[in-house]
C-alpha cells in the first residue's frame, strides 16, 4: 500500500521583491528529507523582481518566442523558456491595478537556489517544484503544472518494463513533475493564498543531495517531434504565407514529414499518382535522399498547393515538364 500527504499551510502574507522563500516555506513547513517542496511561480517572481507597473500586452508581446494559436484577444504562445502557455503565463491576478507578473527568469534555476537554501537551512534534502497554471490541448479547464524543478526524478520513465501481462511498455513515461504539481494545487487552492506546499510520500522521486537532475525542462518537448506547434488556423496561414521566417516555420511544423505521409498528403491534395523513388534520389552527406515524385498536367497551376504542401511538411520541390520532385528539407 502507498499513500500521499499534500500539506498547504496558511499564514503567509504578501511576497515582495528580495523576499527571502526559504526563510518563508520554513515559518510554515516542516520539511524532511525525501519531502517535495512546491511553490507557486507567482511567488517566485514577485521575490526576483519580476512585477512590472506594464500594459499586459506588452509583457505577453516581451516574453513571446512565437504565437502558437490566437483566437480573438486570447493567444496561446511559445515563451523563451520553452513553454507553450496562454498569454506567456504572464498574470495580472492577485497584484495590485495596472501590475502584471512574468514568470521567473529561469525558473529552473530559481528551483536549484531553493533546494540548496532549504538544505542549507535545515539540512534536509528536499526536490523543489515551481508551479504554474496552463489549460490543456483537447480539454477544458486548467491545472497546475511544473515549470522550474530542481532534485526531483521529472519523467519516470516505464520503456523496457514490462506489464502484468508480460507485455513490453515502449512510451509510457508518466510526468510526475506535472502530476505532483496537480496535486499540490487541490491542496493550495487558486484564491486561498496558500504559495507553499509539501508533498511527502514519494521519497523515490527526490534526488541525491548534489543532483539536481534536468529540471522542468526535462519536460518540453522538442520542436522536431511537436506534432502541434501551430494551431489549426495558424498552420493554414504559415503554410500559404510566404513571408514566414524559415527558422518558425521549422519550429511550428517539426522535424521533415516521412516520404509515405508526404505521399499521401500529395495524392489526397491533387489527385495524382504519386510514387516514392529511391533510385532518383538526390545525393547528401554521401547517402541517397530519397525523394517523392507527383506527375502533374500542368505543375504551373497548381504551385500555391505545391508549395503550401512543402512547407507544412517540411520539404522542397522543383518541376521538371509535369514531373514535380520533392526532396527533405534538410537545415
């Protein structure tokens, strides 16, 4: 048998620049060794100076890599950090009028600094998660999740196990970061005030003292293997728009398509036979690059689906009498 204790102690007033969180956490948490500090982002921010008197806008704009999806005013983006939130996670909630607050800095490193106060302080070894709040692809509603860790097993990942059933697990990896920081914030509530949490039962999780593992960032995914970097509408647009930069196009569409899902993708646009050929392949680094060839009447009236199709699947083309070649686009 296993269980979970959440703790989420009241008692902590406002949180200003250059407040000391450790000193905090300790006035209201008894911590031990293999606990799990949790802190809200919030918090975080407002002790590294990170509220700004500014329009939310122009902190969303600020904090903005590339936007992912905007419906009306309500923009969903990917944040310098990695991180794919509405509004950059930028909030103006519970700060004074005409304030907002961005996230940390590095909140991974803001993660680090924690675990080596708390240590210092009582000696114990905690892992620390900085927490924040994000909706999520395909449900309603919102939960917390990690954006900063330090010391704490992020992924645990099952590849290689094997089931009850002597079945091999090959993807599983449940994201016990995330999950932890869900089950803090039942604990915290969004309006009770409560930026401080513990969670003990999962001794497992938490690393050695000096290790302090890849940190959240152990949990964002790649832009080569994000199958949703643009939203629906927003792909449309990339895809046709030819004045889209090359290194966003490359970041919202991934790594290059396979050359059957390009085949299919062709056959299902035009309407034409499509084949995919070794044999004419292209020549790179010394190996063959396999190419995908679509016979066409008259390429010439077809060149805006030709090159939307290229862009969103990452590869290039050219024409030669009705034969049209599509190659990898490789950086």
């Amino acid at each position: 048998m296993s269980s979970l204790e959440v703790h989420a102690p009241d008692g902590v007033g406002e949180v200003h620049v250059d407040a000391d969180l450790v000193a905090l956490a300790l006035s209201v948490l008894d911590l031990r060794d293999g606990d799990v500090l949790l802190v809200t982002s919030k918090v975080v921010a407002k002790a590294e100076g990170r509220q700004r008197e500014q329009a939310r806008d122009d902190a969303v704009a600020e904090e903005t890599v590339r936007v992912v999806a905007r419906r009306g005013p309500t923009r969903i983006v990917r944040t310098r950090h990695g991180l794919t939130l509405a509004a950059a996670g930028v909030d103006a909630s519970n700060v004074t009028a005409g304030s907002v607050v961005l996230l940390p800095l590095d909140p991974d490193a803001s993660a680090r600094r924690l675990r080596e106060g708390v240590r210092a302080a009582c000696g114990a070894n905690v892992a620390v998660v900085v927490t924040d709040t994000a909706g999520r692809a395909w449900r309603d509603g919102q939960t917390d999740i990690a954006v900063g860790a330090a010391g704490l097993r992020v992924l645990d990942d099952h590849a290689g196990r094997v089931d009850s059933y002597g079945n091999e697990l090959a993807v599983t990896a449940p994201a016990v970061a995330d999950e932890i920081a869900g089950a803090a914030e039942l604990a915290q509530g969004k309006l009770g005030a409560r930026p401080f949490a513990r969670l003990r039962g999962r001794a497992d999780l938490v690393l050695a003292v000096g290790d302090d593992g890849p940190g959240a960032a152990g949990v964002l995914r790649a832009p080569a293997r994000d199958m949703f970097g643009f939203g629906a509408r927003e792909a449309v647009v990339a895809a046709l728009a030819a004045g889209v930069e090359e290194s966003e196009l490359r970041d919202g569409f991934g790594a290059p398509s396979s050359p059957a899902d390009l085949a299919d993708a062709l056959a299902t646009v035009l309407a034409a036979p499509v084949l995919i050929d070794a044999e004419g392949a292209r020549e790179l680094d010394g190996a063959p690059v396999v190419q995908v060839v679509v016979h066409l009447d008259d390429p010439a009236l077809h060149v805006t689906a030709l090159d939307a199709l290229a862009r969103a699947f990452r590869w290039t083309w050219h024409a030669s009498g009705a034969e049209v070649r599509f190659s990898p686009d490789v950086p």
